[in-house]
C-alpha cells in the first residue's frame, strides 16, 4: 500500500496571512487538525489546531473581550506555523510514513508531487488502516499465537484452517516475546472457537488467545 492509495486530497490548505481566528473555524468546520500553509503554489510550513490555541490569550489576560478579538483579528499563521516540514512523495510505502511519523514525533505529513502539495496522510488514516489490517470491523474468531521465525510455519497454520473450509480474513505478524519467535494476530471466519482452538494448537508454540468478536 502506497501513500497516493490513503492521503487525503484535494489539500484543505491556508495561506501565511490567514488570521488564526479563520484558521480555526477551518479546521473546525472541516473536522481537520492541521492544514499545509501554502502560498502561490508553494509549501511554506504547516499549522495545527493545538498551534493556533496555544497562540491565542490565556484566560487569565486583563484585556477585555473587545482588545482580546482585535488582538486575534490581527494575529495570523504565519508566526505560528512551523517552517522546517518533513514532506513525502506520494509513492512512498505506508509503513515508511508510519515509521516517520512515530520517529520524529508528528500528527501528520504533506504529500508531494515534485514542488506540488497533492495531499496530506495523518495519524487517523494509519489507525484506519491498522482496523482493516486486524479485521476490525468484521465478526470472526480473533487468535492471537506464538510461532517459532522459520519457513513454513505461516503456511501450516493458514493450510490447517483451509483444510476445514475456515478462511482468514484479517492476518498480521509482530515480534515475539523471545528471540526467534513471532506473534501472530489473525481472524478466521467460517469456524467456531473451539474448533479454530483445536485445529491451531497443534502447529503453533503458544496459544495466547481466542475470542469471537464482533464489530
């Protein structure tokens, strides 16, 4: 999966001299938490929600209601904005971005098209992503098992559940407890939980959980 597949576009975007107050009835309205601030075609930084309210007065402000709303009328995103954005191309694999983000500690990253803003991916669209990878919305038997990291062993256990006309509809492999062990998280659809329990066990090293869920 590719970020062209999962960006979000046409980019809802604001200008440098946008004034906060408008910034954020942007993003509201638009029920976004960061837009690219672009000016004639060009990406010059990129603003958030939690940016604009740190900008805006403390409560604590002895300025009355009528100097506050002047204050903010004036203010724009420019000074806030941060400059230094970390881009990506539209080409790049979706765990790449995931990896980037959770690195450098970000919500969320323009996508670019040589010096072209085409989209911006966030942290919401990976998490909907991580749903559809573990099934979540689909009903099912939910396992989660420890297998030894060697060739073949995906394969028994995927060719035991088919050998019985189950099918697993959701499958993701993590690092295991111990060296050369994997996790493995899967859903399996046309079987109970007793009897995907029974066919699993015998291929796996550990059985650590069974559930039947439900969306």
């Amino acid at each position: 999966m590719l970020v062209g597949e999962r960006m979000n576009h046409p980019v809802i975007s604001v200008t440098p001299d946008t004034p906060v107050n408008d910034a954020l009835h942007l993003m509201r309205t638009e029920h976004i938490r960061r837009t690219p601030v672009i000016a004639h075609g060009k990406l010059l930084g990129i603003v958030s929600m939690k940016d604009l309210l740190n900008a805006a007065p403390s409560n604590a402000t002895t300025l009355s209601v009528w100097e506050l709303n002047y204050l903010l009328s004036k203010l724009t995103v420019e000074p806030i904005m941060t400059r230094n954005v970390t881009t990506i191309a539209e080409d790049m694999p979706i765990e790449e971005v995931a990896r980037i983000m959770a690195d450098q500690r970000v919500g969320g990253l323009p996508v670019m098209r040589g010096g072209e803003v085409v989209g911006i991916i966030t942290e919401t669209d990976l998490f909907k992503i991580l749903l559809e990878l573990m099934g979540a919305r689909k009903a099912g038997v939910r396992c989660e098992v420890c297998i030894l990291d060697e060739p073949g062993q995906l394969a028994n256990l995927a060719g035991a559940i088919a050998g019985v006309g189950g099918n697993i509809v959701a499958l993701g492999t993590f690092d295991g407890d111990s060296a050369g062990h994997s996790t493995v998280t899967f859903k399996v659809d046309g079987l109970t939980l007793e009897e995907v329990r029974t066919l699993i066990t015998p291929v796996v090293e550990r059985v650590v959980d069974v559930r039947v869920t439900h969306p």
